[in-house]
C-alpha cells in the first residue's frame, strides 16, 4: 500500500494514527481495537466493516 496514503488515514472514529498490518491487510487502531481491512490496496475505513481485535492483537 501507498505510504503517503498511510500516513494521511486516520481511524474514522477516533481520529487516531493506524497501524498497517501487512500479512493481514489491515489497518489497526490501537486506541479503539478495530481492525479496518485493506482490500485490492483500497483502505476500506468504516467502522461497520472493521474487526474486533482481541487484546493480544491489539498490543502487538
Ligand atoms: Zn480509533
């Protein structure tokens, strides 16, 4: 993915930095423990589509 994208994406609920998890392709808010799938290279930021992440990954 595009760093220069990465580095203007904000989580849409918090507006806080992301993590972009490679092998997963996804886009990790530490702060509210949603995941936001990467899909074909398009960030897809919506809190409905994000997953839960457990606390383990959200450490990580
Ligand atoms: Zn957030």
């Amino acid at each position: 993915m595009d760093a220069r994208l990465l580095e203007i994406l904000v989580c849409p609920v918090c507006k806080g930095p992301l993590d972009f998890r490679k092998a997963n392709q996804e886009l990790v808010c530490k702060a509210c423990k949603l995941a936001y799938p990467v899909r074909d290279d398009i960030p897809v930021m919506l809190e409905e589509e994000a997953r839960q992440l457990s606390h383990e990954e959200a450490a990580g």
